[in-house]
C-alpha cells in the first residue's frame, strides 16, 4: 500500500472521527511517519464475520473505534430502513442494545443507539453491563427488528467488537449481513441525536429488569428436576468465575434463588475490561480457570465454571477422579453431556417432542451425533457460529420440520432453551448445575457419567491447532494455505489414509480414491476444508472469522476394546499427534 493512500485514508478518518482520543493516536502515528502501523490500520475496513465486527480498539479503518461504529450502525438502519418499509413509514422500527464491560464498550453502545434513534428507530439500551444471551432475549422479548451487542467475546483486552442481530434473536447472516455491508461502505454521512433529543422523543429507552426478570425465570423454568434442586442444591458447593465479565449478576441471582452455594472468585467477579488476572479471558483456556479451581480446592467445591466477558461462552471443571486438583471439561465433552442429560430428562419426563433434533457445527465431535440417534433424536449439522445454528431453529420453527431441543459448537457455547438465538452461558451455568448433581444423587460424577457414554459409544477425543497471521499480509498468507490444500490434498494425515475431502467454499465432496467422483455439500458456502480418514477421524481446516488466524480441528474416535478406555485414550493420543506434527509441517509452529 503506498504511503500516498495511506496518508489520503488517514486524513480523511481524522476529518470524520469525533472522538478526539481516537483521531489523535492517528495524527501523532503520521507525525512520526509510523508507515508499518498506519497500513495494519488503514489496509482494509473492518467487515462483519462470523462473529459480526470485531478489531483492536484505536483509530483506523481497520480499528474498532466510534467513527466504525457509527458507520456500521448508519449501514445497519439504513439497511432496516430499506428491508422493512412499512414498518419504517409507520415509524414502528426498533432496536435493542447492550454492551459488555471492555473499554469503550458503554461509549460505543450509546453511539448506535443514538444513531438509531437518528434514523427514526426506536433504541432499547441497557442501563449497565448485560450477557450477550440476555440482549437476544429482549430482541425477542421486545418484539425488536434488530440487535446489537458491543463486545469482542473472549478475545484479549485490545479488542473490542459489534454483533449484529436481526428479528427473532439470532445473528444476521446472508443476505442480511451482505446488504448491511453494502450500505455501510455507502455511508457519507451518519444522523445521530443526542441523547436528551433521543429520550425527549421517545427514541431512546433505557431497560434493565423488565427484561433481567423474565429472563432469570425462562432459565429456571428450563431446569427438569426442581424438587431434586430444592431438597439438593446446597450439597453441590460451586465456585464461579465470570473472568471480569457480565455474568456475576444474572449466574448469582439464578444459582443463589435456586438454593445453590456459589462462592464468586473476588478478584475476578467486577467487570473489568483490562482483564487483569487473566492474559485471554476465554474459559476454553485452562489458565483463564487457575484462580477459580485454587478457590475451588480451597472451599471444597464440587463444580467450578466459568463464563467469558459476555456470557454466551461456559466452562466448567470438576473434582479429578483421584482426588488430586480438578479435571476440565472440554467443549466437545460438556456438550456431549448436556445432550445426554437433556435428552434422557425429557424421555425421562415424558416431554419428549415430536421429531426432536438438534444442531451442532461441522467442527463438533461426532459423538453428539451417536449419542442423539440412541435416543431418537436427530443431529443436525450447520456451519461454524452459532447464527447457523440460530437460522436452523428459525427454518425448522417455521415449517414444523422438527423440533429444535438443543445446539451447541466445540468452543464451548450451548444453547438449551428456545427463548434465546444464540449460546447462552448463563442457562448452561444452571443446567450443568443441576446435571451434575442429578448425576450426584446417582451416585455418579460427570466424569462417570461421560465414561459410560464413552463405552457405549466409542471413545472420541478433539484436538486442535491454530496459529496467528497478523497483519495486511495475514489474510493472504491464509489463502495461501488454504489454497495449497485444494490443488493438492494431503494422501494422508497422520499416516491415516484421506478417504474423502469435504469443500464447503466449492459445495462438494471429492473422492481422492475415485477419481472424478463427487457428491453436492447442502451449506452455504464458507472457506472450510475437512479431510475424512479412513478410520473415521476428521479433520477440518478454516481461516478464523474473528481473529486473523487460522484454525484446524481434528476429532478421532477409537473403539474401546477389551484394554477399556486407558488403551482407547492412549490410541487417540498416538492418531491426533501425528495428525498434528503433519499440520503443524504445513503452518509452521
């Protein structure tokens, strides 16, 4: 990128962005003519992926900063205002907002809904700090036609983010997010109001408990044994951790009304948007649960959890079989249990609805699958993020074709209800909750619990490997990547035969053994690859749409013979570092 375009870009963001702390990082970077870090924040604008906008706070097009803010949401009303044209000349559009505790995220918040109600559109905002789960829950509580959450999820302290949401809860997908990127990048100018024009005229509503409320009693309601919990739940002690996040208010008043004793880590319980005792506030990290498993040995605690700066994403770790420190759960092993455990109460209950499914990502371990067919339920598969699996329940509510009972994606989100369109860290911290001690009062652990699904099912273990391609070469060096494995897929990983290679970006399946063979891929079109062995293991390959890195996946299942699980383990064990020394041959280390 030349310095003269660089220096046009630049100008022309200082001449646009009201917020002086932002334009000054950009005036005193061209005052020093810092030209390597003026191209990483003007190369490119952000766009929405799959998790919606996401950056590194400061000034720049490629930043998360007012000036983007304002922008995205101009695009967004400007795009309602065109989708839903009765409704906008009835003056009947509205929008809900909430915000999560990273810096700028109250700022940005209020931003958008002042230029909601710029656009005519009435802006619902919170009054403080609120989960991601609670903000979809109001979109459809409200009756709102859209939605927006300012947060970066679990991603560190620099970044920040915007995800989109349209009418029913779940995240914009196409054609959505395609036209609302259109009219961002047709934005010239933004209308705002401030914010005593916006509540004089009624365009701007703060909310707080008409939504907490209804919410906090959905989420009990969705438990199966409340007399189990009432006589048992104080005998279940629980450390929780909501990593300086938004989750303490709603995990506490939910657990604590249930009779739970929940010990909150202190110096993790206010949100924080430095993140100070953690480097990635994300519970898939087992640093990121340090402090809660020390308080958890400490007060004895049956089950630790932990949910990230928003609360759609869950954790949980519980006493280790030897009785030696905590043993984490993994993504795909919780949402393998809470299948389970829905699936057996609702049988159990006699609430088993008609034609049952779920959903998960074609990342997730393939035991979901098996462990829903033994209870009649079908497994749906859909696309990583979880707006496929929102726009799932959308369809499959719409024409009745079955019954949605539970989704969920290996990076630790479940959702369990259907008041809700997107994972919910908070409903999962109450199910788990009663899951293990229902297991408890079987005289089991949840480890025990997903030993017997193991021996009934095979046992499955998931690994993965990503690695950071940061800055304006990142994006092509990963296409790169991707790219190479296309023109020529591997034989083998691992030294496992490839038997099929799965091209969602293409909507086809190839057959390296018979050549000219192919079978249709029914998903939208991503930049996924996924090589299935010859002993059932796959391996998925994608270029993160959140952070610039790119990611693989690999989930191995091996029978468990007469050596039981020890030798089971030990077998996946040897597959999945062969897969990943080939991998890590290809990305590097």
């Amino acid at each position: 990128m030349e310095k003269q375009e660089i220096t046009a870009r630049a100008r022309r963001y200082i001449s646009l962005e009201s917020d002086a702390g932002f334009r000054g990082e950009v005036e005193a970077l061209l005052a020093q003519e810092d030209w390597k870090e003026l191209e990483d924040r003007f190369y490119r604008t952000l766009e929405f992926g799959t998790g919606g906008l996401r950056g590194v706070i400061g000034g720049g097009d490629n930043r998360m900063n007012t000036l983007v803010v304002k922008n995205a949401t101009q695009g967004l009303a400007s795009y309602l205002l065109r989708a839903l044209p009765e409704k906008a000349a009835a003056g009947a559009l509205s929008a809900a907002i909430a915000y999560d505790s990273r810096r700028y995220s109250k700022e940005f918040a209020e931003a958008a809904a002042l230029i909601f109600a710029g656009n005519g559109i009435k802006a619902y905002l919170f009054s403080g700090m609120r989960p991601t789960p609670v903000l979809s829950f109001a979109i459809r509580a409200l009756g709102c036609d859209t939605g927006i959450v300012v947060t970066a999820s679990h991603n560190p302290p620099q970044y920040n983010g915007y995800k989109a949401y349209w009418a029913g809860g779940g995240q914009v997908i196409p054609p959505h997010d395609e036209g609302i990127i259109a009219e961002v990048n047709r934005v010239t100018s933004v209308h705002t109001l401030t914010r005593d024009e916006a509540l004089e005229r009624g365009l701007l509503v703060y909310i707080d408990k008409e939504i907490d409320g209804p919410y906090q009693a959905m989420v009990k309601r969705r438990l199966f044994r409340p007399a189990l919990v009432r006589e048992q739940a104080a005998s279940l002690p629980i450390v929780y951790t909501p990593l300086h996040g938004t989750g303490a208010p709603q995990v506490e008043a939910i657990l604590g009304g249930l009779g739970f004793k929940v010990t909150t880590v202190p110096e993790q319980r206010e949100g924080d948007g430095a993140f100070p005792t953690v480097s990635y506030p994300n519970p898939e990290e087992a640093a990121a649960l340090e402090m809660a498993i020390t308080l958890g040995k400490k007060t004895g605690a049956l089950l630790v959890m932990a949910t990230d700066p928003d609360a759609d994403r869950f954790g949980a770790a519980v006493p280790a079989r030897d009785g030696a420190g905590f043993t984490l759960i993994t993504g795909n092993q919780m949402g393998t249990l809470l299948a389970d455990y829905l699936f057996l109460s609702l049988k159990e209950t006699g609430t088993m609805p008609e034609r049952p499914a779920m959903v998960n990502t074609i990342v997730t371990t393939g035991m979901q699958a098996a462990v829903a067919a033994s209870y009649g339920v079908e497994c749906f598969e859909c696309l990583t993020g979880f707006k496929w699996i929102a726009d799932l329940m959308r369809r499959a509510e719409a024409d009745g074709s079955a019954t949605i009972i539970f989704g969920d994606e290996e990076s630790y989100g479940y959702l369990v209800e259907n008041e809700v369109r997107d994972k919910d860290g908070v409903s999962a911290a109450a199910l788990v909750a009663e899951m293990a001690l229902y297991w408890r009062s079987q005289g089991k652990s949840l480890l025990d619990r997903l030993d017997d699904l193991y021996r009934a099912h095979g046992y499955w273990e998931e690994t993965g490997v990503s690695k950071y391609f940061p800055g304006p070469e990142g994006p092509r060096t990963m296409a790169a990547i991707m790219e190479a494995y296309r023109a020529a897929p591997p034989a083998a990983l691992g030294g496992i035969a490839v038997t099929k290679v799965r091209d969602i970006l293409r909507s086809v399946t190839l057959f390296p053994g018979t050549p000219g063979k192919t079978e249709p891929i029914a998903l939208p079109k991503s930049d996924v690859l996924q090589f299935c062995l010859a002993d059932g293991t796959v391996v998925s390959a994608r270029p993160s749409g959140t952070e610039p890195k790119i990611k693989f996946y690999a989930s191995c299942r091996t029978e468990v013979g007469p050596g039981g699980l020890a030798e089971a383990r030990a077998e996946a064990g040897r597959k999945l570092k062969a897969i990943k020394d080939d991998i890590i041959k290809v990305i590097g280390k």
